[in-house]
C-alpha cells in the first residue's frame, strides 16, 4: 500500500483534485468558453492522451460534464459544473497577482468589467466582517471540527515539464502562476510557508514526499523569487526559506482555495479542518472577491471580459454553465 495519514487540509484535498498544471490549463480554457476536445488541444499544447486522461479525471471529480453540442451535431462539448463555476475566485485572484508580478501583450488587452456598476475592475481579497485587505500576515489559524487526519497516496502525477511559453493560447492569463501551483508539493510547500514554517526539516515533517523531490521544489520556488533562502547556520550552512512579496502575494488564491475545497471537497460531516481568523478584526474570516470600482462581491455572471479596449466585453462562459 502507497497509503498514509496527514494532517487533514481543505487546500490539499482541493489539490488533489485541482492541483494539476493541466487540469488547471483545461479549466481556465473553459472558463473562456473553449470547451471541444480539439480546441482544448490546440490552446494548451498538450497530447491527446494526457488531455483525455485529465478530461476524465475532472469529470470523475464533478468539474466538467460532457454533452453533445446544441445545433444537434456529433461534437461533444465539455461544460462547467457548479462545483467548477465557484473556482472563479480563484481565477479572479490568479489574474491580479498575474498582473502584479508580470506583463504580457495577452493580459495588458484583457478588460474586466462589472455590470452591476458598468465600470472596469481589478478584483480584490476583503475580509467579509471588516472589509479589510486580506494580507498573510494578518491570519491566524485553529484547529476546526473536522481537524482529523486524511489519508493520502503517496503515488502523484510528476511534475510536468510544461514551461509557460510552451502554452499557446492567448488566453492564458495565469500561466505563471499555474507554473508554480500546478505540482502538488510545490503549492504544498508554498501552503505550509504560510503556517510559519520556513526550514526543510518542517517542511518534510509535514509532507510525504522524498527529500531530493523537496529539494528540487524549494530550488524552484527560490528560483521563481517566491522564497528566499536566509541562512541560520553557517556550520554546517542550513538556510530558512522566507516568502517574498511575490510570494505573499499568492496568498488570496491559495485563500480561495481553501475557501473552495472547504466546500467542495470534504466527505468529513464534523466540518472544517482549520478556522482562520483575520487579526485584524479578531473574527472568523470569510474572504470575498470584491469589484475595485464599487466595492461590490464578484459573482461569475456578472463579470465581462474583453480582449483589447475596443473588444466588445462578453460574458464569463461560467455564467452559462450556471
């Protein structure tokens, strides 16, 4: 057996689901409405049998479902699920620290628009009791009811070798990111960083994973500028691995994803894994993804999207689905 027990998380069973680089491509792809398996094909450079595989898979999980298109044809068109529909925090979230941290032609032309208030948005993390910006260091964290312990296979899909300028659509307006979260123990280990834990003995205590795998992904993380290594011994030299700004900054996606494996993604009925509290205000936190022009909560069918100012915005394909 390939099985053992862990602390029990919302984020990694929401990775376990989710947390595939490509898995993450085919869903953003749907979100702008490219849901045949050609199209999918052609926008994320991925094989035929590794695009069927995880089309299967996200089926299995209840965050696609297939039908025969509308105009009474063959094709077969894969579709959101309510349970995929509500990732779009997240996609939200991905798209501003994307604009943050990098800057591409594709995303410069994209323009998000709310209708409820008519204007151009940036979405933003607020705390739902105080309206504060959500910010790392301002969380807390308790064990909830549901703070068991689940098991895991230690058997995961290896890292893809996938870089983000293999990815030929225009419309991937979060590579980077996805470059850095689609591993599980890389947004693993990014997870636990924000916990407090900075050194790789912690990091191995908490993850069942091989020491030269974790190597390799601190490695990474160091060379993408999310971690910076600070030394704390010199003999022999260990060093600790500090979240950057850009690594902070990741901190609202992973939020909304904990928010959603919450929901989604526990069979457990004693309820949450862990209770986080915004510091700020001493209350529980909710996060919600706000419109930076009214201040509203970005829902799904209220979100359009352009590319370029003279492009007519159209609504997200979520909306659809819904």
């Amino acid at each position: 057996m390939s099985k053992l027990l862990t602390r029990a998380s919302s984020i990694n069973r929401a990775l376990d689901q989710i947390g595939d680089k490509w898995c993450l491509l085919i869903l953003q792809e749907v979100f702008w409405g490219i849901n045949s398996f050609n199209e999918m094909l052609a926008a994320t450079g991925v094989s035929k049998g590794v695009l069927a595989d995880r089309l299967r898979w996200l089926q299995a999980v209840d965050c696609l479902h297939k039908k025969a298109d509308g105009d009474g044809g063959k094709r077969m068109r894969y579709h959101l699920t309510r349970k995929s529909i509500e990732l779009y925090d997240c996609a939200l979230m991905a798209v501003a620290w994307e604009r943050q941290f990098f800057r591409t032609e594709e995303l410069d032309q994209v323009i998000l628009r709310h209708r409820k208030c008519g204007r151009p948005f940036q979405p933003r993390l607020r705390c739902r009791a105080c309206g504060d910006e959500v910010r790392v260091q301002d969380v807390s964290y308790k064990p909830g009811p549901g703070a068991t312990r689940d098991e895991r296979d230690k058997k995961v899909r290896r890292r893809s070798s996938l870089s983000v300028q293999d990815v030929p659509s225009g419309r991937s307006l979060y590579k980077n990111l996805i470059n850095i979260v689609g591993d599980r123990w890389t947004a693993n280990v990014i997870a636990l960083s924000f916990h407090g834990l900075t050194r790789f003995d912690q990091f191995h205590q908490e993850l069942p994973v091989a020491t030269n795998i974790l190597s390799d992904r601190l490695r990474f993380l160091v060379e993408e500028g999310v971690f910076r290594q600070v030394a704390y011994r010199q003999r022999p030299l260990r060093h600790e691995y500090q979240l950057t700004q850009k690594g902070q900054a990741l901190y609202p996606w992973f939020l909304a994803l904990l928010q959603w494996g919450d929901k989604w993604c526990s069979q457990d009925k004693r309820g949450k894994p862990m209770r986080l509290i915004h510091d700020a205000c001493g209350k529980s936190l909710v996060g919600q993804v706000e419109c930076s022009a009214c201040g509203g909560v970005l829902k799904a069918h209220e979100v359009e999207f352009g590319l370029g100012a003279d492009s007519p915005g159209r609504t997200s394909p979520a909306a659809a689905s819904a």
